[in-house]
C-alpha cells in the first residue's frame, strides 16, 4: 500500500530578500543573490516553495586576526596584511559567492581605525571585488554608530547587508542603511521575542521588513547550538503561521562561533573543520538562509551537503 | 417600668449628675491638664491628653511599664508586685490600675514614655526626610458592592448599659450581672472577660453608679468584654483599617456606629529604606536587630497616621477600640514581629496565614491599650489577606461570569474566577506604579499629575493635578497617561526610547534622553518635572510583569481573556484611571472598555468592611480558604510571556488589536 504523505499548507511566507545590485540596479556587483521567500520549513520539498538555496559567504577581516587557531590562520596567513588580497583570494580559489568584511579594526582595543579609514576600504573592496557584500562592525557600540554610517555611505546603492542593529542601538544604523539602500542585520540575544521587537522598531522607523535579516545570535555544536536552533524554529514556525514581524531571512555568523569552540582550538584539524561544518548544517535544518563561515574546507563540505539535499 | 431602665427625666438627671462628677487631671512635666470622669485609668487619662505612656501588656497591670508618681490626689489602685514598697513610699502606681478619684497631678518618669516621644524634633525630622515623609490625604477607598451588603457588626461594639442595682431579691455577681445585662440586648452565648478587667468591675460599677459602657470585640469566635468604662461613651466608638502594602501604606478612620468613614491617609512604607521588595526585607530580618527595625518601620508609621487622624478629627485616642490590618503575607509577619525567613525558603510556608485577633498594644500599636488588631486571613506566602480583601470587596468570589481582579502594587496579584472558583498569582512588579524608583514619582495625593495630553506637532502639554494646584510631581496614573499620550505622538519608540526630536521639552541627560512634562516656572517644586528614559524602562518592567502574569495566569487555566466578563482593576496609583491609555501601553489586555472596573485601593476597601461587619471576615476567611495559588516562577511559560510584553503594548500586536499607534 502507498503511503501517503501528511502536508501541512502553511498561511505564511518567509520575505524575500535581496543582496547586492548591479550595474542596471545603480550598483556594481557581477549579480545579485536572492534569499528567504520559502512557504514552509526547509528542505519540505514537496509541502511548498524553496526557491532559493542556503547561501554560504566567506568572512574576511580588515586586520589580522591574532586569535584565529593555528588550523584555520595557517589557510589565510599570507593574505592577513591585506583585505584585497584575502577577498580575491576567497573568490579565486574558494569561489566565494558573497564576502563578509567584519571591521575588527575599528574597535578601540583592536586598532581603533577611524570611520574614514574603514569607508576608504570598503570604497576599494567593492572595486576589486564584485560580490555581494555583507559588513560587519567591530561590535563596540559607540564606534559601530561612527563606522557603519560612514561604510554604508561608501557602499551606498551597493545592496550590501550591514550589522548588527540591537534593541537599544538601532536607530543611527537604520538611518544609514535606509537612505544608502542597504538591507540590515538585527541581532537578538537568542530570544525570539526580542527578535520581533527589534524587527517591529526597525520597520516603524520607515525601513522595509523586507530589508531586514535576522541574526538570532548562535552557539557551536556543544556551546548552545540547541537554543539558537530551537529559538530559529520557533520563529520559523510563527512565521509560516503568518506571523510578518518574524518572517524574515536568518543569518547565522557560524565560523565565529565553531573556532571558539575548545574542540575546534586544539582538537585536529579534521575535528576542527567538521566542527564548523556540523555547525552550519544543523542550522541549515532549522531554517538559516545565509551562514557566515571561515574555513574554505568547511565550507566544501557545506555546500555540498546542501547541494545533495537540495537534489 | 422595665427592670434595670430608668424613666427619661431620672436618666437625663442621672447623667448630669455622672457629667458632674468629673476630675481635673494633671500631667508633668508635660503640663497637660484634661478633664475625666470618675473611674476612668490614669493610663486613660494620659492617653486623651496625648501624654504618651508605654503600656506593653494592655492595661493588664503586668509588665509594669506605665509606672507614674502621684504628686496630689486621691486614686484607687489593685496592688500590683511590679511596685516596690520603696516606690509605693514614693507614690508611684501603675497608670493602668489607678483609677481617679479626685483631681490629680501625676508625675510621668522619662522611663515610662514610649520612644517615640523621646526623639527630638530634629531627629524625627530626619527620620522623617525623603521616604519617611508625612502621610498624606488621598482619596477614600470605594467599595464597588457598596456598604449595605453584610450585616453591621463591627470589629468592636460599645454599649451603653444601666445595670439593675443590686438587692436581696437580685443578686448574681457583679460579672453574671453584666453579662445578663448585655445579653437582654444581643444574642451573645459566649463572652469572656480578662482577669484584670474583672477586677476592676466592683469598684468601677459602683462608683459610676451602675451606669457603664462596655466595649465588646469580636475575638476568634468568642465575644470579649475589652473594656468597661463608666458613663456613656456609646456613641464614640471609632476603628481603623490599615492597607500594609511594600511600598505605601494607606488607612483609614471609621466612625464604627454610623460607619462613616472620617479620614483617608497615605504614607510610604518606612521599611523601603531597608530594601524596595519583600525578599530584600526578609533577608534584612535575619541580620542583628533587622526584624527589630522592620517592625518598628511599619509601626511607626501607623502610629503616626493614626495620631494625625485622631488629631485632625478631634477624638479622643481612648474611643478607638480595634483595627483591622490588610497586608501581603510578609507585611503582616513583619506588622506583628514574626519572623518572616520560612516565606522565602522552598517550599515557602509563613508562619501564619489566618491570625487570631490580638490586643493592638501587642503589636506595638497605639490606640485603647486593650484595643483589638485583627489581620485578614492570607492565602500563601506571596499572596496575603490584601488580595482575600481585595476579592471581597469587589466581589469577585460571587459572579456568575467570570471575572479577574488585578492589583497593581508592587507585588501586582491577580485573582481569577467567579463564585465556583478563585485562582491567584502574584508578579513582583515593583513599586513603580506607585510613585516609588522613579525620578518624579509621588503618591497619588495632592499635586501629583494624573491625567495628560499631548498634542501632536507641537507637543504642547495639557494636566491635571490632584487637588488642582500646582504639580509636585507624577503618580501611578499619571504615567500610564503620560507613555500612552507619547508612544501616541510619536515621542517614543515601542521599546521606549524618546525619539531624537529637536525640541525644547527634549533633552538629554545623566539618565538617558528625558521629556520635560512640567516647567518649574509651573510647578510647586524647583525643578523641571521631567520623564526620562529609565522612568519609562521602569514602568514598562512593571506593565509588563502585570499584563504576563494575568495572561500566564488565564493560559494556564485553559481560557481566553476574551471570556472574562469583569476586569477589575485596583491600586492605589491614582483616584481614576484611563483604561484606554492603560490599554494603549499594553498594561492591561484589550477588550471591550465597558468590562473594566477600576476599584481603586480594594483591599482598604474589604479591610473597612470587615472591620463594620464580623461577616464580612466570615467570608474573607471563607475566600482565603477558596484561592488557589499558581507559582510563576515555576512556570515556564512565564519568563517568555514577561519578554514579549517588554514592548508598547505588546510584541504580539494581534493581541491588541484595537491599537493604532
């Protein structure tokens, strides 16, 4: 006897989102990558629409990480000194398809360079590069609200993603973002509600929802994993419901988290890469559309998971 | 003739001439003079004059405490062993057994005055700066059911009685005679009498010429005699009732014969300066004297208010004869000096949540020595005899339909269920609501903003204050107006954070961006009345421990709030209460505006009508007994439902669907 399948019809849809611009689009990027816009949870093939695949983006510093782990500096030693070289490096031999440049450099304990500075490079990024961009700030709020204006001025028409928005810091970065037509990321301590109400505060300050990604904060395989992956379900499952506020595209900063992860420093190297990978495809399975990682092996075996399911 | 009555001309004579047999007694070295009939106490004296002598156990004649020299006179005292027979040389007596008899000059000895007179103006000044502030009138607690409801029996009754003289023919004792007495009048099986006050009766009945009043209280079932006085003082009975709360204390005078209520005050609590919530005060009464301390806070205060009253109202403080005490569970155990440590402590058992009524004097409160204090009947350790009050008086435990009460104090408690059942929970709000961890906060009485607009565009602001003077600065409802008028005109963000607007009454400073609400040139006070971005964080935390620990609450119990027919609303914040705006930021769930019932302080109101009616705390006991009670901090929904309402109204805006903001 055949079985038949149970299909759940979900009311909601995940938005859809757009990075990058092309020269049509008043931008520069060789093309464009579309993510969320899916109608159930993932890989549900046959419940309902998919149309775009997990989307993996290669994540550069603009200086050299010093606490990096040997097995993951040793792949990127040589191109430390220079964030071109690196980016190229990512799209030549990795064949990247998007490139996170997080502004380290910005921080006041890590080199304290000025918003002018930061702009400047994101300016020749964006010249030797084609690639959809996603820029990440140092993380020190006060510096970030200098920085990240002043990059998403450089970057203006570009469609890059530019993070991270909080609850209580939101209002400069969305200001930036919506006059230089940017998407951005908003980053909640892994709690959904909070999630919401960063989205909700966001779109009322004038910007679309569908120009915001959500950054639910993650944790490494053994660090947390199952908190960022059941709070990413959660929200998923609200948002298929029909929930607007919480249908919006995840984006999942893994590499940070795996070469944190006491494993991945000092276990092999073997250990350390399938620690990322493993990491990235858990979160795959509870619905993230774009992961931020940083070992090119990592990221082989990634990809070709997703490409194996996607069938 | 009936026995024992007198015709109207022999009565009328009668008591002019009991009028007339009246002393002049003198007090030093306060040199307070007050007029007395025969037979009353020296103690009784003292205490119409507001010379303020210890008395510890009452006026039994046993701790010995009230000692006092007579200078000149003449008076009758029962022997007592706390007086030597060097001191007896010396002519001291005790002030509670000395009975007048002539006029008297009485020496009261440092060591028999209560501590409170020994501070001097400077030090109660201090003691009464910033929290230990003067209490203040606010508005009369309403009783929504109205007063008519129980039976008029209160706490403690006076009688008049003219006792049948003695002969051959009639003559059962002094005490049966009383008894007989006030038996042919009410139906009371069962009555007691104290030693000390039996003792007293021969002297005291003959000597008032068998023309007496009797207090009767209304103890743990029984009937006591309390007092017996000579003369007729029927028609001066007054009681007080008292809301403990955490942060204010709200109490009230009543006139127990026409139930009249005299006067309304408000004081903050004086053990906030121990700490804001209970579990900080339970801990500060473990540490050396901390329980000491505690109490004396909550005492101080009372005594205080009641002093006032009395004085405002001109009564004398020997007719005050009970009180009646509504407070959550610690505010009780820490009103009558028992340790409260068990109530923090899994699995969180007090020491008493039904407590027999006592002599006030116990307590450390100062009204008739041999007054009552009775406490409404608690639940559990974290939701006390306010909220069994409360439900009483609003008459939540007797609906058909289902109802839910919500009191917003710092321990904001919500009882839900009709007349089939009661379920609580209690949410650790703070006292925000209240006026307190504010940077303007006050309570809800004279000068405070309570209702507010603001215009769109221009800002312009528009107030009202209590008592319509000047502002001092804004209470619980004031601020409810004041976040619902800003998230409306857009000065604040759902998170609520003021929005960067180049505008006069926009500023920033060392507490985050602030709104000027009220220019000093236009307020009573020096300084500009302003709300800042942490005011605003203060009252979101506390809207939002409200708003989750309800919907917690009606999710738990498989309901909706939309099948909730009743929301009543109680706390002392404020004398009205916009629902609206209450809606508007997410305080209270949105359905139709018609269903609300704002109470006002509900559990002074049940507190009154227990104290008038010996039924009343029937059925409080009866409500005690009923509530069942749902521990949120073991829920585990509750941490979620708390973050989702952070926000204005709501992260779920489906749930406040009426809201466009």
């Amino acid at each position: 006897m055949a079985v038949e399948l149970m299909l759940e019809k979900w009311p909601g849809k995940v938005g859809e989102l757009t990075l990058g611009a092309t020269e049509q689009e008043g931008g520069s990027r060789s093309g464009v990558i579309k993510l969320g816009g899916q109608t159930t949870l993932p890989f549900l093939f046959p419940e309902g629409k998919i149309p775009y695949k997990p989307r993996l983006a290669f994540e550069i510093w603009d200086i050299a990480p010093l606490d990096w782990p040997q097995d993951l500096s040793q792949v990127y030693a040589h191109v430390f000194a220079d964030p071109y070289l690196w980016a190229e490096k990512c799209v030549r031999e990795y064949k990247a398809e998007i490139l996170c440049i997080k502004l380290q450099g910005a921080h006041p304990d890590f080199g304290n360079k000025t918003p002018e500075q930061e702009a400047e490079l994101i300016r020749g990024l964006l010249k030797r590069v084609d690639l959809p961009l996603v820029i990440l700030g140092c993380g020190d709020r006060d510096k970030d609200n200098l920085v990240l204006p002043a990059c998403s001025e450089a970057a203006k028409g570009e469609r890059c993603l530019v993070g991270s928005a909080a609850q209580d810091n939101y209002k400069t970065l969305t200001a930036a973002v919506l006059a230089d037509g940017h998407n951005i990321i908003a980053e909640s301590p892994i709690d959904i509600n909070i999630a919401k109400q960063l989205n909700i505060l966001i779109s009322d300050s004038g910007l679309p929802l569908e120009r915001i990604v959500i950054n639910p904060t993650i944790g490494a395989l053994g660090y947390g994993l199952e908190y960022a992956y059941s709070i990413m379900e959660r929200a998923r499952l609200s948002a298929l419901s029909g929930d607007k506020m919480v249908a919006l595209p995840f984006i999942c900063l893994v590499g940070q988290e795996a070469w944190r992860a006491k494993e991945a420093r000092v276990g092999s190297q073997e250990t350390s890469i399938i620690w990322e990978a493993l990491t990235a495809t858990a979160l795959i399975q509870a619905g993230a559309d774009l992961l931020v990682m940083r070992h090119p092996q990592a990221v082989e075996k990634v990809s070709n998971y997703i490409d194996n399911l996607w069938g | 003739m009936p026995r024992g009555q007198f015709p109207d001309w022999l009565r009328k004579r009668l008591q002019i001439q009991i009028h007339m047999e009246k002393y002049k007694v003198t007090f030093y070295p306060d040199n307070k003079t007050v007029e007395v009939e025969k037979g009353k106490t020296i103690l009784s004296a003292a205490i119409s004059t507001g010379v303020y002598i210890n008395s510890s156990c009452g006026g039994d004649g046993v701790c010995g405490r009230c000692k006092v020299i007579l200078r000149s006179g003449q008076v009758i005292s029962q022997p007592a062993g706390r007086i030597t027979l060097e001191e007896r040389k010396r002519g001291v007596y005790l002030a509670c057994l000395a009975t007048i008899h002539s006029d008297l000059e009485v020496e009261v000895p440092a060591e028999s005055r209560i501590d409170l007179e020994k501070l001097s103006p400077q030090d109660l000044d201090l003691r009464l700066k910033g929290i230990y502030s003067d209490s203040e009138d606010v508005e009369s607690a309403v009783s929504v059911l109205g007063e008519e409801i129980f039976v008029h029996s209160p706490l403690a009754t006076k009688l008049y009685l003219e006792l049948p003289l003695p002969d051959l023919e009639d003559k059962i004792s002094d005490l049966e005679r009383l008894y007989r007495q006030i038996r042919r009048i009410q139906d009371i099986p069962i009555m007691q009498t104290g030693l000390a006050n039996i003792r007293r009766l021969g002297e005291l009945f003959r000597s008032a010429d068998w023309k007496i009043t009797v207090t009767l209280g209304k103890r743990n079932g029984t009937t006591e005699i309390v007092l017996v006085e000579p003369g007729d003082t029927s028609h001066k009975n007054f009681g007080l009732c008292f809301d403990i709360g955490t942060t204010t204390i709200a109490g009230q005078l009543v006139d127990l014969n026409s139930k009249r209520v005299l006067g309304t005050k408000a004081t903050y609590n004086k053990q906030a300066s121990f700490g804001s919530d209970i579990i900080t005060r339970i801990i500060y009464a473990q540490e050396q004297d901390g329980l000491e301390k505690l109490h004396h806070a909550v005492i101080d205060g009372m005594n205080q208010m009641i002093q006032e009253l009395i004085q405002e109202h001109k009564i004398d403080l020997n007719d005050v004869n009970c009180i009646l005490c509504a407070g959550n569970t610690t505010m009780v155990h820490l009103l009558l000096r028992v340790e409260p440590t068990y109530i923090r402590r899994a699995p969180y058992v007090p020491t008493a949540n039904f407590v027999p009524t006592i002599r006030a004097a116990e307590a450390g409160i100062k009204i008739n020595p041999r007054g009552l204090l009775s406490c409404v009947p608690g639940v559990s350790s974290y939701v006390g005899g306010d909220v069994s009050a409360g439900v009483l008086s609003c008459g939540l435990s007797d609906l058909e339909d289902l109802g839910i009460l919500i009191d917003i104090g710092t321990n904001g408690e919500i009882v839900l269920g009709n007349r089939d059942f009661l379920i609580s929970a209690s949410a650790s709000a703070g006292p925000a609501f209240e006026g307190s961890g504010v940077s303007c906060g006050m309570r809800a009485s004279r000068g405070a903003i309570q209702r507010l607009k603001i215009t769109p565009g221009d800002f312009k602001v528009s107030y009202n204050t209590i008592g319509e003077t000047k502002p001092l600065g804004i209470c619980g409802c004031g601020y409810i107006d004041i976040i619902a008028q800003m998230l409306r005109v857009g000065l604040l963000d759902k998170n609520g954070k003021i929005n960067l607007i180049k505008h006069p009454r926009i500023r920033d400073s060392a507490d985050g961006r602030e709104f000027i609400v009220a220019f000093k040139n236009e307020c009573a006070i020096s300084a500009d009345i302003v709300i800042s971005e942490d005011d605003i964080e203060n009252i979101k935390r506390s809207k939002a421990a409200i708003y989750s620990a309800a919907s917690s609450l009606v999710k738990h119990m498989n309901l909706d709030f939309a099948e909730i027919k009743k929301i009543f609303i109680a706390g002392g914040f404020g004398s009205y209460l916009d629902i609206d705006n209450a809606i508007n930021i997410g305080l209270l769930p949105d359905l139709e505006r018609s269903r609300f019932i704002f109470v006002g302080n509900s559990s002074l109101a049940g507190a009154r009508q227990i104290l008038l009616s010996y039924e009343a705390m029937k059925k409080a006991d009866e409500i005690a007994r009923k509530i069942t009670y749902f521990e949120l901090s073991v829920e585990p929904g509750y941490m979620d439902e708390y973050i989702a309402a952070l926000f204005f109204p709501h992260t779920d805006l489906n749930r406040f669907p009426s809201i466009k903001i």
